[in-house]
C-alpha cells in the first residue's frame, strides 16, 4: 500500500533499527479509533507545536492552533480510503465513545451506535472509564450498547461484581495472512469514578500482569503478532510496555494524547501509540519476516483542510444529520436524571473573547469558567471542579448550547457545602498525589483539581507526598486550616450525601440544587457575564525553587499532557519514563484487583 507515503513514518523494527521498505509493502494496516466522546460531527480541536513531536500543520509564529475536523464522516472517509489500498486491515477501537456530548447525554449512549456501526465498523471494542457512565441510569445501559456494537468487545479485567467471571473475552485471534492475537484491557480506575458508575454491577482488575497473561495465551493459541487495546492512559501502557515482554503494539487510549512519533520501548520491543480525540486516527502498518516484527506508523488528524483529509463520506453525514436531528428546531424536550432539554442546541447562550480548550493538565479556561460560575450561583467564598479533559474547543465568538454540553455532559445537581481549611489542603494533595506518584499505576487522573478565579494554588511535583501542595490562596490570604470556607461544586450519582464534588471529605450545610445541572449555572453566568475572557492564567503555578511543570505541550520539551514534569532544569522530565526501568511482578500470591 503506498497511501500517503509522505506522512507515514520509515520502516523500523521493533528492537529500534530501520528496516528497508519490504517487498509488497504491509501483511497488516492496524487502524486505532480513540476517545470519540460522542463526536459525531466536525469540531475545533487544539493542537501544539512542540520541538519533539508535533502534527503536520503550519503553526506559523503561533505554539498552538485550532483546526475543525474530526466526526464520522471524515473518519469514515479515511477509513474507506485506507481499506480500498490496503490488502488486509483491522481497526481497533479503544473506549469512551458512548459518551461526551448532549446527543449521547439524553439518549444514555445510543445515539453511536448507528453512526459506529454503519461507518466505523470497528473489528474490536474495548470499553473505556465514560462508556460506564450511563450506568448511573436506573438500569445501566454499558451491556446493552456492547450486545447492540457490532464488534468484539474484548476487556481481560472485567468481572461480575460477585464472582470471578470475566463479561467479555479477554483476547481473540484474528486468521488470516497472519494470525494476530489481539488482547483487551478496560479502565482500571472506574472504582474510583461516581460510585453508580459501578457498585454492584462490576468489578475491575488493576494487575498488569493480567496483560501479559492474555498476550502468552494468544501465542499459545498460535497467534503471529500479539496488540494490547486498552484504555488506562499513556504513562500506564509505557511502564506495561517496559514491564511485559509478549505484546508486540500497545495501542493506548484515556488520556486524549496525540504520538505524533510512536514510543517504541527497546527492551522489550514493544511498540506504543495513542491516538488522540474525535479527530484522530493512528495508523501502523505491520510486516512479519525471518527476522521478526517490522512496522512504520502515522497518526492522522482530520482536520478539514488538511491535504491527507478526504471528502467527508455522504451516507455517513446522512446518518449524523439523521441522529442529531431531534436536538435542533422548536420542539425539543429531553429529561435524563436532574438534565432537561427544551431548547435548540445551536442556541447562542453567550460570546468568548478568547479561544476555550482544556487539552491541558494544571488549568483550562473552560474549567475556571464552570467554576466561576457556580461560585457565583451560590454567592460562595470558591468553588472547585475536576480539571476535566475531554471536549473539543471553541474558537473566540459565539458559545452554544452544545459547546457547553460537549464541555460538561453531566446530569447530576450543582451543590454547596462548607469545609474546614484543612480538609481542602488535603484533598488537594490527595490528587496532586494521584497525578505526580513516581509509582505510575497509582496515576489516575490526568488533571489537578481546579477553582474559581479568585483562588491560586502553587505546587511543587518534585517534592514528597503530603508535601507537593506549597500553598493554596483564596482571595489572596493562604488557605486557614481552621477556618470554615462555603464552597460550590457539583454532585456525583451514588456518592455519599455528604460528599460533593469528589472531594473525599464529608461537607457541613449541604445543599444540592435538584433539577439544575452544570449547564444552566454557565448558562445564567454568560447571560450576565458575555463577552467573557478567559485565556491564558497562573492560577496553578510552580514555585521558583521547585520543579516545573508544563500546562501544554506548547509550554517545553515535552510533547504529552501528562503529567510533564521538570526534575533538573529543563535537562530530565519525567515523562513516560518516570521509572526508567522495568518493574519486578511476583509469580504467584497477587491480588488482580488491587
């Protein structure tokens, strides 16, 4: 196949040397789908330009650009375009799909499945922490979207919540040219997400050696070459990859990173990508010779002008237009837990002056805004929100209905409460630790929590547990350990009365606002507040003798979100390689759910 022969990456091996083209070109064109979050059309996406690792856009004198693209029928598109060139292909869908935007909100996922099915055409799913999320739905819906996806659903750490039987098949073989085991791993952290999401439904194994234990049965069953699908994040699959020897490509999903170069780990020869969100599409391109594994890759964002971005596919756009249609006109009503609908999603609710995304990792505007806003609502000294990342971005001009709802995709109430000082000091470094852990399978979130503008918190990643959080200030006074604060926040479904906003600590006062969501606080914001102006802020900062830390890749050398961490002056970063070596497993007497 010689698509895009311009684009695509040389011919290496996985032991890291370059191999020469290969006679016929490719026995196997992987194709990773990722993180969709309910993408179903065209969208701004942020991107960076980074000295190590960036895509092929003219940047110009700008460190960052929006572009539109993505959605089903680009992907569509490229996908057909692909399959007609090449001899044999698989494409491999990693999670979050079901969930992310109002169409998907008010339809408990449903509204992809038409769209995923008729043109994605997906050879294996693995599901990942947000397909779960409809489950705080009276009856769930997570089995009923797999039996209704007309794919493989693969997920090895899956289990019934009160025996040891996996849901879905941890593995399967693919014959033909070549026989490809292809192995599949859910999210680890969903026990961790809104307790609905999960409790008495389901239960998760964390292991990684699950990983290794499907990939040695899939070459035991014969297979060639083995892919691991997961949905744990870039930082888990690269320690994976250094700690596990029988998976030839990782292909890895959660934390919406873009391997413009894939990370090939020498030592084992383990490849591994990850492939962005709603717009992008990684492509490698596998030959298998007397001398192993060779393979050449490219990751694909489509945006729409970009030359490699076909036309978008027509009966994909027929079937968006189809699906989406009851969201816009004049007789909309939809209701999912404390959510209503009852107007146009192109409805203009406010102006931005500036550009909102939170590809980020310490802050967002997008963030600061939601938080801005419920402080206001409930006339609180703060508030404080996830550090949420998933969400395209909107370039400055109007904010729609469904830019919020593509921004916060949520349904349960808005609340207040009071805490002591001392409580929010250690929630703080209870997720600074979740982020900043030099043990990369306790790094979960991916985000440092985030405040309303009149609060700053300066962290120090460098430094030890129970100490990484250097000062946290609220209208320019450092947080009082015995002082009460009224703080705003939102709701999970099926936590404790007590806890708001996955804070972990029980609130005094509480009142949950039943009946309005994220979206009408931001909606009354703007209405009072247009044109807002959030750009670039210092709310979330370093200390001058500490270690930095990028917001971006646009902001240093490192090309990932998550988490960039600067341990000797811009000489060493943390990267994926926070632990530079392999981790030793025991044989025997592990618990796979701790």
């Amino acid at each position: 196949m010689d698509l895009d022969p311009e684009y695509i990456g040389a011919w290496k091996r996985l032991d890291g040397s370059v191999r020469a083209d290969p006679d016929g070109g490719a026995d196997l064109v992987c194709l990773h789908v990722s993180d969709l979050h309910g993408q179903l059309g065209p969208k701004h996406h942020v991107y960076y330009d980074n000295p190590e690792s960036h895509p092929d856009f003219d940047f110009g004198d700008d460190d960052r650009i929006l572009r539109r693209g993505g959605g089903i029928a680009l992907l569509a598109a490229k996908l057909e375009e692909i399959r007609s060139a090449a001899d044999e292909t698989l494409t491999l869908m990693s999670g979050d799909t079901f969930h992310g935007s109002a169409e998907t909100t008010y339809t408990e996922g449903s509204a992809m499945l038409e769209p995923v099915n008729a043109h994605v055409e997906p050879d294996v799913y693995v599901p990942g922490n947000w397909d779960f999320g409809n489950e705080s739905a009276e009856d769930g819906s997570l089995r009923k979207l797999m039996d209704e996806l007309q794919a493989q659903i693969l997920a090895n750490n899956l289990y019934e919540s009160d025996a040891d039987e996996l849901l879905f098949d941890p593995y399967t073989i693919e014959r033909g040219g070549l026989d490809i085991g292809i192995v599949g791993m859910t999210n680890v952290y969903v026990d961790r997400m809104a307790p609905a999401f999960h409790e008495g439904k389901y239960r998760f194994g964390k292991h990684p050696t699950l990983l290794e234990e499907a990939a040695r049965n899939a070459r035991d069953d014969g297979a060639d070459v083995v892919l691991a699908v997961t949905e744990i994040g870039l930082q888990w699959a690269v320690q994976a990859a250094k700690d596990l020897e029988d998976i030839d490509v990782l292909f890895s999903a959660h934390t919406h990173e873009y391997t413009h170069d894939p990370i090939l780990i020498d030592e084992t020869e383990t490849l591994v990508v990850e492939s962005g969100t709603g717009d992008g599409l990684g492509r490698v391109d596998l030959r298998v010779d007397d001398d192993g594994v060779a393979f050449r890759h490219v990751l694909y964002c489509l945006a729409e002008d970009h030359e490699y971005t076909p036309d978008p596919d027509p009966a994909a756009e027929r079937t968006v237009e189809r699906v989406r249609s009851p969201f816009f006109g004049d007789d909309i009503s939809f209701e999912q837990g404390d959510g209503t609908l009852e107007r146009s999603l192109d409805t203009v609710v406010g102006r931005t002056e500036t550009s909102l995304d939170r590809q980020s990792f310490l802050e967002s505007g997008w963030n600061v805004l939601f938080a801005d806003a419920l402080r206001e609502y409930f006339g609180t000294e703060l508030a404080v929100t996830h550090g949420f990342r998933y969400g395209p971005a909107i370039p400055a001009g109007e904010i729609t209905l469904e830019h919020l709802y593509r921004a916060f995709p949520m349904t349960a109430p808005v609340a207040r409460g009071e805490a002591y000082g001392q409580q929010l000091l250690n929630h703080m470094e209870a997720f600074l630790e979740d982020n900043f852990t030099p043990y990369v399978y306790e790094q979960e979130d991916g985000r440092v929590r985030n405040y309303s503008s009149n609060v700053e918190a300066v962290v120090d990643p460098t430094a030890k547990r129970e100490r990484r959080l250097v000062d946290l200030v609220v209208d320019g006074e450092s947080v009082d350990p015995e002082a009460r604060y009224s703080i705003a926040t939102f709701t999970r479904p099926g936590d404790p009365e007590r806890d708001l906003g996955n804070c972990g600590f029980p609130f005094r006062d509480v009142r949950v606002e039943d009946g309005v969501v994220p979206v009408d606080v931001i909606v009354d914001y703007l209405e009072d507040h247009s044109p807002i102006k959030y750009g670039e802020t210092e709310l979330v900062r370093t200390p001058d003798d500490g270690g930095h830390v990028q917001n971006t890749p646009a902001d240093g050398p490192y090309p990932y979100v998550q988490p960039g961490v600067d341990y000797a002056g811009g000489e060493k970063y943390c990267e994926t390689r926070l632990i530079p070596t392999s981790t030793r497993f025991p044989d025997a007497g592990r618990n796979p759910f701790r």
